[in-house]
C-alpha cells in the first residue's frame, strides 16, 4: 500500500455501520479504481460485508478493534478511553503515514477532538473548521460554508480563522483568486446580528484576508451564488446545513408525489411517453443537483492531515462520495497547499498576533 494513495476508513462510525462503510469504499473504487483502504472495526461484522463485493478484499486491509466511539460519547470520554476505537485508529493512521485521508460518519465532537490531537492544528489556527461545498443558483459555482457543527460556541477570532480557512480552500481548491466572504447573519444592515456577530465583523474589516470581505450574507443567500466563502458559528451553521438538506428532500418529495397524484396524471405520463425519456433524464440531472448524498463529505479545515466528516446518517451513496471528497483532497496533498499558503500569504503569523491581544483573545 505504501506506493499508492490509501484512504483510511473508520468502519464502525456512522448509524448504518459498517454496512455504508463498506458498500461506500466499494462504490468509490468504482471511481477511483488506484486507491486502496484501510479499515478499522469488528471483523466479524465487517468480513462477511467484504465478502459480497468481488475483489473488494484485494484493496480493502482489515484491521480489527473491538472498541467503536458512539454517538452518546463526549469528546474528552472518547479521546481518553477510546485510544483503541475505530476511530482513533484511523485518524493515527494518516498521522503515522499510513494514509493519505481518513474518513468517519461518527460522533462530530469526538471526530473533531481526536483529530485535532493526533494531525494537529496549523500554525496560527486555534480551532479546526467543518466545512463544505454547496451547489449555488450559478451553475459552475459553489460556496464554502464553515463551520458546520465542530465548534457550537465562538469567538470573533474563530471566526476571522475560518474566514482565512475558507478563503484558502476556496484559493486552492476552486481556483477563485480573491474569494468574496461573508458573515452569516439575520440582516445585511450594518446594525444587524448578535453581540458575536457584531465583534466578528469589525475585527473582519481590519483583518488580512486571502480574499475580500464583503460584509453580512442572509440565510437566503447563501445558495445564491453571491458569495464564495459564508462564515458562522458551528451551532448555525449545522442547523442552516441541514434545514437547507431538509427542503431539498421535501422538493424530492413533493415531485415525487405529485407524479403519483391522480390516475389523469399517470394516463398523461404514458400517453406522452416518447418524451418522458428526454423528462426523466433532465429530472435525474436535477434530482442529483439537489440531493445531499452528492454533496457529502466536508473537510475538518485546519489540521495538518486530511480528515473528512460524512453525515451520520447518510447511505452507501453519501459515504462513498465523502471517501471521493477525501481522495481528491489527498492527491492534491490540500492539507499542506493550505498551510504553505497561509504561511505565504503571512496569514499564520497575523492570526497569533491578533488571537494574542487583550480585547480578541484566543478561544
């Protein structure tokens, strides 16, 4: 494994495991037929998995370890009972040089704390970042949105980190040379927001940024395509993630149901049948424009290593394209383009600088 790029799995994370695991890592070897993983879990729930997909054991290791983290264990618990877990062990894995990224659909918190101890921060980050791409009214484009749940309580210099974080990946990663950020907030006027809110926008307007701040973006905005990088605490951020996840399944839905609505609709359906194959496919376009499956896997930013977050309750689909996110990340070597960057850019330094006065502190 040690000539090729390997992807470590934590195989007991998430609340279908290890089935979506392993279903996950089959579908994205499909895509990705050079990559191989390492996964961590119980092998007698894990093998008989394997053994249903043809030549899956030739680029899947099994590593056993009976301990798993669940999604009741706190952070601290899991980082000093849970050396042996699943997913401690996969996250060691990237930091010993095993793997090149490591993916989990467990316990966010603990994700975030064993990551955190084990890759390590950059320098001048105080506080990793979940962040991810979503699709945008602009074809070709998306936004990053950070944080989506790893940090529920903030201060204005966590957010002016995961502005930076944001303004890099989107650098690097999407290739905008100067991203335009923006806070999240209830309003676009000036005197809008919350104390946070308030703070975080003032110490923005006088902060270095790998890109412009262009002041407050609404929750309806974020899709909007207005906007290359939206920046909020954790807590809000997870909550406008999945209410945006929600309504587009409730589209789903809807459609769905509306297509079933009446016998006159089902006669019109096979009555315009030549056409219907032209119809189903813009709407299979659609439905995968808007399906969150398709827009799972969001990056731990921040760390020295590439950790990625899956939704815990995401199928085989979602899974293995979180595993996707990783391998591309990974064969960029992202983790360290984005450090070299913000060391470039003398970002780090400006971080610790402004994280050490009196009035911003470092959370």
């Amino acid at each position: 494994m040690t000539n090729q790029l390997v992807i470590s799995l934590d195989g007991m994370g998430g609340d279908k495991a290890p089935h979506i695991v392993v279903e996950g890592a089959h579908l994205a070897r499909e895509k990705y037929p050079n990559v191989k993983f390492i996964i961590y879990g119980n092998e007698a729930e894990i093998r008989p998995l394997m053994a249903k997909y043809q030549g899956l054991d030739t680029v899947m290791e099994l590593r056993h370890t009976p301990d798993r983290v669940t999604s009741h264990d706190k952070p601290v618990q899991a980082l000093r009972q849970g050396r042996n877990s699943s997913m401690r062990l996969a996250i060691d894995a990237v930091a010993n040089g095993d793997a090149q990224a490591v993916v989990s659909a467990g316990n966010t918190g603990a994700l975030m704390a064993m990551a955190k101890f084990s890759l390590k921060v950059m320098a001048g980050i105080h506080r990793p970042a979940i962040a991810t791409y979503l699709p945008t009214r602009v074809k070709g484009h998306g936004a990053v949105m950070l944080d989506l749940g790893a940090n529920a309580e903030c201060s204005p210099q966590n957010l002016l980190e995961f502005a930076v974080l944001g303004g890099v990946f989107s650098r690097e990663a999407l290739k905008i040379a100067e991203p335009r950020i923006a806070l999240l907030n209830i309003g676009s006027e000036a005197m809008k927001g919350d104390e946070l809110v308030q703070a975080a926008a003032e110490v923005f307007s006088n902060a270095p940024m790998p890109g412009k701040y262009v002041g407050f973006a609404e929750g309806d905005e974020i899709l909007s395509g207005d906007f290359d990088v939206v920046v909020t605490d954790g807590f809000t951020g997870n909550v406008t993630l999945k209410t945006i996840e929600g309504t587009a399944k409730l589209i789903k839905h809807m459609m769905k149901e509306a297509l079933k609505s009446s016998w006159l609709v089902k006669l019109g359906m096979v009555i315009a049948a030549p056409g219907l194959a032209i119809c189903y496919s813009a709407l299979k376009v659609f439905s995968q424009r808007i399906d969150p499956r398709y827009y799972n896997g969001a990056s731990l930013l921040g760390l020295k290593g590439i950790c990625i977050k899956s939704h815990g309750s995401t199928d085989s689909i979602g899974f293995g394209n979180a595993i996707g996110v990783g391998i591309e990340l990974a064969a960029n070597n992202f983790a360290a383009k984005v450090e070299a960057e913000l060391h470039k850019m003398g970002l780090d330094v400006a971080l610790e600088e402004i994280a050490a006065q009196p009035e911003q502190g470092a959370a």
